[in-house]
C-alpha cells in the first residue's frame, strides 16, 4: 500500500519534472539552456521508465531505460560539439 503511494507520488513529480524541462525546451533564452534542458528530458525519461518497470514489475523496461540513456547521452555530445565547433563528426 505505502509502496504502491510512493511510486504513484513519484510518478507524478517525474511527469511534472517532464513537462517543465519541455517548457523550458521550447521557451528556453538561449541555446546551452534548450540544450541543458534536452538532457534533463532524457534523464527524467530514465526516471519515468524505471519507475513503471518497478510498478509493473516487468524487467524488459529496464532495458528499455538503459537504451534511453545511451541515446540520451549520445545525443547531448553531440548537441555539445555541434554548438562549440559548428560541426559534430570532425
């Protein structure tokens, strides 16, 4: 029951947590916050699919967050290099 409470309440900050950062994706005043803000989305989707795993209790969502989190990191390089060098592959 408590459990059950406490992933609900985790949820539901972690969805806000989402929405914010996609706010802030596409309102954001300069580029290193869209950027910023990207990279946040991608850790809070880590989040939200962790917590469904548990919720659900199925392992194949676990796999699924690790392979959010290698995209996600893949892409903030990239995003990175592309602002400072104008270029990613160089």
């Amino acid at each position: 029951m408590i459990v059950e409470l406490a992933l609900d309440f985790a949820l539901a900050a972690v969805a806000l947590a989402m929405a914010l950062c996609g706010w802030r994706m596409l309102r954001g005043p300069g580029l290193p916050d869209r950027i910023l803000a990207l990279d946040t989305l991608y850790i809070s989707a880590v989040a939200l699919v962790v917590l469904l795993g548990i919720r659900w209790q199925t392992a194949l969502l676990f796999e699924a967050a690790l392979i959010i989190a290698l995209l996600g990191f893949v892409a903030t390089v990239a995003a990175a290099r592309f602002v400072t060098r104008g270029s990613v592959v160089e």
